[in-house]
C-alpha cells in the first residue's frame, strides 16, 4: 500500500511538473499556443509531414520484424504495425500511463511462456537501437553546420557527450555479449551470486545471439538513421506551417538533441521538459519557436496514436509467434479445413 501510495504521488509530481514547465513557457512567452492553429491553415505542409511521421512508423514496425525474425519468432507486417502504432499511442497519448513499451513488451510476450525474457530482451534492443540512431544522427550533421557548432562551445559539449555515450552502448553490447565474457569463471561466479544472475546471463545469451547476424544490427541501425531524418523532416514541415515556411535549416542539427532531452523520463512523455529543452537550443543558435516546433511534433503524434488507439480497443491479440509454433498452428488450421470440406 505505501508503495503504491509513493508510486501515485510521484506520478502526480511529475505531472504537475510537466504541466507546470507549459504553464511557465506559455507564461513568459516562449509558447505561442496561436502558431499551432496555423498548422490547419497550412493543411498540404502538416499533411506531408503527418506521412512522413507515419511512414516514419512503419519502418519502425519493420525493424522489429527484422530482430525477432533471427531469433526464430515470427511478426507479421500488419501486426508488426499495430504493436508499433499502440506502443505510440502509450508513449505520447496518455500521460502518466504505461510507457509504450512496457505494453509492447506485455503484447509482444502474450502465448510465449518460456521465451518471455527473450521478446522482453529482443524490444529492449529495437529501443536501444533506436537511441544509438538518435544520438548518431545528429554527429553526421554535423559537417553541414561547421560555423553553428564553431561559435557554439555547449553544442559542442553536447555533441562530444552524444558520442561518448554512442561509443560506450556499442562498447557494452560488444563486451557483454562475447563468448568469452560470458563463458569466463568470473562471470559464471558472479552471475551465480546476485539477485536475477540467471535472468542477466539469458539476456546476454540472447545479444550474443545477434553476433552471428552483423547484417541485421548494421541493417537496423541504418533503418533507425532513416526513420530519424523522416522525424526531422516531418518536424519541420511542421514548424514551417506554423511560421508561415521561415524556418532555417540549423534547426535539423537541434531537434535531435532536442529529442534527447525529451526522452529523460522526468515528466510523462517528456512533456514540458521536451519543449524546455527545444526552446534553449533554437534559442542558443539565434532562432525562436523551439518549444512550438516540439509541440508541433506532438501534434501530429498525437493523431497518429490514435490509430493505436483503434487498435488497442479491439482487444487483446497476440502478436508475435515463434516461428515452429506457427508451422504447427497452420498446419492445424488446414487440416481442420480439410476435415470441414469433408
């Protein structure tokens, strides 16, 4: 009960912060909340940026099919999308509910008794991926901003420290998931020794797993490279209905960490700190609009989680199947058939 109690008020304090952050951008001017009525003046602008950002989920659909698919499970195309589709109607759509991927990761595992960890593993890394691919991203920007990063040192820094914590996930993953890490006394003891030992060594089994399929993880992390120039495409399409198209171009070298920072997961969904955050980068480099643009983004987000929605509403399926279980299942489904024509 005092669990649950600490859990609720801190759900609130986050809220109230969140809301707290709008109240005080929107309060000394940071926000202007008419800019997003412009986004339905513009209409043709915010209806190609809502593709982009769609499309941008499809992909991401996609590169989930692409890791599972190794690992002996099976993910449909159209499943893939309504699990994507739903995890963003919880990651965006309902503050301070489940973040999406806790529920994707509840879907993903449902009729996979035995193999939970294993998904549970598999969607953790499709995230991880994805922050790789966000903190990358913005690194090869960089030379088409040479003059903005040079009169800027804090860019810098941010840049640098993008790339420190880039170099060490690939350094943990590399490490954690070797053979002989894994198979060394040392780390037989230790797993044997702490809480959870078993369940830490499964996992590692799992990433090293993926060794023997470099094509996937380089081919997914260029997927996440793609699906992060949609967003920041469609971001700014975004922010050029509601300026009436004056936008510049310094802007795509900020929204990625302007996005970091809107994943810390100090408020529901970033919310508040997310724009916080946008409008002290635009407003380093000279620009205005920072937290519009963010909520710009949300926006369109927002109608697309709806989507997920439907989906969710429809029930509960299951969504990802291992592979021989499958096999086994349609070839049940043909004999019944057969029996049934009879």
């Amino acid at each position: 009960m005092a669990t649950r109690g600490l859990r609720t008020f801190f759900t609130v304090l986050r809220i109230a912060l969140a809301f707290g952050l709008l109240f005080y951008l929107g309060f000394s001017g940071a926000i202007q909340w008419s800019a997003l009525l412009h986004m339905a003046d513009a209409w043709p602008l915010s209806l190609v940026a809502l593709c982009l950002l769609l499309s941008s989920m499809i992909l991401l659909a996609f590169r989930l099919r692409l890791l599972l698919k190794p690992r002996g499970f099976d993910l449909s195309p159209a499943a893939s999308i309504r699990l994507t589709l739903i995890g963003v109607f919880f990651n965006n759509c309902l503050p301070g509910s489940a973040s999406g991927d806790f529920v994707k990761i509840y879907y993903a595992t449902k009729g996979n008794q035995g193999r939970r960890l294993e998904v549970t593993t598999i969607i953790l890394l499709d995230r991880a991926i994805g922050m790789f691919a966000l903190l990358v991203w913005p690194l090869l920007a960089v030379p088409f901003f040479a003059d903005l990063t040079a009169g800027l040192p804090i860019l810098r820094g941010l840049l640098w420290g993008g790339a420190a914590v880039a170099a060490a996930m690939v350094a943990g993953l590399w490490v954690g998931s070797s053979q002989g890490v894994l198979n060394h006394p040392w780390t037989t003891r230790a797993l044997a020794r702490i809480p959870m030992g078993r369940h830490i060594e499964n996992i590692l089994r799992t990433l090293h797993g993926y060794r023997a399929y470099p094509a996937v993880l380089l081919g997914t992390i260029g997927l996440s490279l793609v699906v992060q120039t949609l967003v920041i495409g469609a971001t700014l399409l975004a922010t050029m209905a509601m300026q009436h198209g004056d936008v510049a171009w310094q802007m795509v070298l900020l929204m990625p960490l302007g996005f970091l920072a809107n994943v810390l997961p100090l408020t529901p969904g970033g919310l508040g700190v997310g724009e916080a955050a946008f409008d002290t980068l635009f407003s380093l480099a000279g620009l205005s609009g920072g937290a519009e643009t963010l909520l710009g983004w949300r926006l369109l987000t927002l109608l697309i989680g709806l989507l997920g929605l439907v989906f969710y509403l429809q029930g509960r399926k299951r969504f990802v199947y291992d592979e021989p279980q499958r096999g086994q299942q349609g070839a049940s489904l043909a004999m019944s058939k057969q029996h049934a024509s009879r």
